[in-house]
C-alpha cells in the first residue's frame, strides 16, 4: 500500500513537472516584445487642444518607463503623428527618448505626418521608417503675436496695461511692436531655430551646415526625406518593427501595443470644446485658427501649419 502511494506521488510530481517546467523554461524568442507607442496630436504641456489629442511630456514618460522596467520589452516602436508644437515639451520628449535609447532600441514610424516639432521628437531615435508620401521636416521656428489693438478701436474697447519692465506687454497683441522688440523677438527665434538645427545634426549624424540648408521650413515627403538622410528608411509600421527587432537582436518577438490613457476630466473638457468647434461647421483651418488666437503663439513654436 505504502509502495502504491510512492508510486502515486511520484507520478503526481511528473505530471507537474512537465506542466511547470516549460512555463519557467519558455525560450526567449518566445517572451521578448517590441512595444508600439502612439503618440498623436499636436505636442503640448497640456491633456487637450482645439484640434484634437495631445503628446505630452508627462504622457510619453509615463509609455517610456513601462516600457523600461517590463524585461521583456526589448525595442520600441514610437509611432509619430503630429505637426510639432510647443518647444519646451518638445525639447522635454526629445530628451526622455534620448535618455531611453541608451537602454533598448528606439525606432521611429512615421504616420501621414511628422513635421516640424513631430520631426524635432523623432530624430535622435535610432532609426527613423517614412512613408513614401509621409509630410516630415518643416525645420524651423514660427512666432506670432496677434495684434488686435484697432479691432478694440473699433469696438470701443479701451484696455489700461500697467507694466514693470520696459518689455513686459510687448507680447499682448495690444500694440504695435517697436523696431527694438522685433528685434528682441527674432533673436529669441533664432535661439531656438539654432536648437532645433543642433538636434537634427546631433541625432542624424549629419554636420550643422548641412542641417541648416535643409532647414529652410518647407516640408518634404518621406521619399525626400531619404534622399536628404533625415530618415533611415521607407516602409510601414510593420518594417519598423522588423528593424527594431534586428536592432534588438531578437526574433519573432511578440508585439504589444500600447494604449492612449483614459479621458480625464481636463482632457474630456478639451474634447468638448474640439466637438463643439465641429458641430458649428468650422474647418480644420478654423479651428488651427481659434487655437492661435487662444494661444497667441507669443513665444516661438516647432509648429507647421498646414
């Protein structure tokens, strides 16, 4: 009897075993996984804007930390829709990719469009894939002060500004610049024009004067783009993935995509205002309109307007 017990247990622990034994033996091929990130919208410190979603410092830390401490994550996949926008967050995600690369691959996928700010987060990653007719580059910086001082005129709107500084209204819109305040207003461009030629050059591995003939603005297609060495390859989603495996060194790696978050109330409340804009028949450049307006643009944007 005692026997027939041994012989039970024994053939208990087998049949465990070789259920255990390849749950916690199961190949690497089989568990390594490239990540697709998708960052859509314009770049903001914000949740929201007029027209639409929003890449955000905050948002593209909180994909990037996931993705570093899952073990399994070997690569990323950043998959880039966006025309650019505020520089600071721009430089902010710019630098988050720069410091995650140097721990798993970073492989950028370009949707219809990357320009300007889009193209500005996209080019230190370690490889960039373009469609042929992807809409990237846009180098450059814009500024715009909205100056409504005779619209006010006309509506009999008088407007007292009190002021500390010898400078501090000249980006209310409320007056014409001086001579002197353009100035001041081109040199902060160009301060950060300098920037955005120094990234390109840094993450493209090409010198600044060469940057610098090729940031004139304009856009290029993707096909363009490779001839002009801003992007590595053309090919779809499905070719950055392979890249990024190849970068990884990995396999038949099992590929998870990342989800947008939720709505939280701030961004909910952002929709909203983008839904009613729509319902009341306004075009896309009514809306890109209303949020310059909103915004003013007073400090210099990576941003192309379409």
């Amino acid at each position: 009897m005692r026997k027939k017990a041994i012989v039970i247990s024994v053939v208990i622990l087998a049949v465990l075993a070789a259920i255990l034994i390849p749950l916690f033996c199961v190949p690497r091929s089989v568990v390594d996984k490239v990540v697709v990130v998708p960052l859509s919208g314009s770049i903001t410190a914000g949740d929201y804007s007029l027209s639409g979603s929003a890449i955000t410092p905050g948002l593209v830390r909180n994909y990037l930390t996931k993705a570093e401490k899952d073990t399994a994550v070997k690569a990323i996949v950043l998959r880039v829709e966006s025309p650019g926008g505020e520089i600071e967050p721009c430089q902010e995600i710019s630098l988050e990719i720069d410091r995650i690369k140097q721990k798993k691959p970073v492989v950028v996928s370009m949707a219809g469009m990357a320009a300007s700010g889009g193209y500005y987060i996209s080019a230190k990653a370690d490889k960039i894939v373009a469609l042929p007719t992807t809409q990237t580059g846009s180098i450059g910086v814009i500024a715009t002060i909205v100056n409504v001082g005779e619209l006010l005129d006309k509506l009999g709107i008088q407007v007292e500004t009190f002021t500390g500084g010898k400078y501090k209204d000249m980006y209310w819109g409320l007056r014409e610049l001086t001579a002197e305040e353009k100035e001041i207003m081109q040199g902060l461009v160009d301060e950060y024009y300098e920037d955005f030629v120094n990234v390109v050059a840094e993450g493209r591995g090409l010198s600044k004067e060469a940057v610098s003939e090729l940031a004139t603005g304009q856009i290029y297609t993707g096909a363009r783009a490779k001839e002009l060495g801003l992007i590595d390859e053309l090919g779809d989603l499905n070719r950055a993935i392979e890249l990024a495996e190849e970068l990884a060194g990995v396999e038949a790696a099992v590929v998870e995509y990342y989800q947008p978050p939720r709505f939280t109330l701030w961004s909910l409340l952002g929709l909203l205002e983008a839904i009613k804009a729509r319902i009341s028949g306004l075009s896309a450049q009514d809306v890109m309109l209303l949020e310059i307006l909103n915004h003013s643009y007073r400090q210099p944007v990576f941003l192309y307007l379409s």
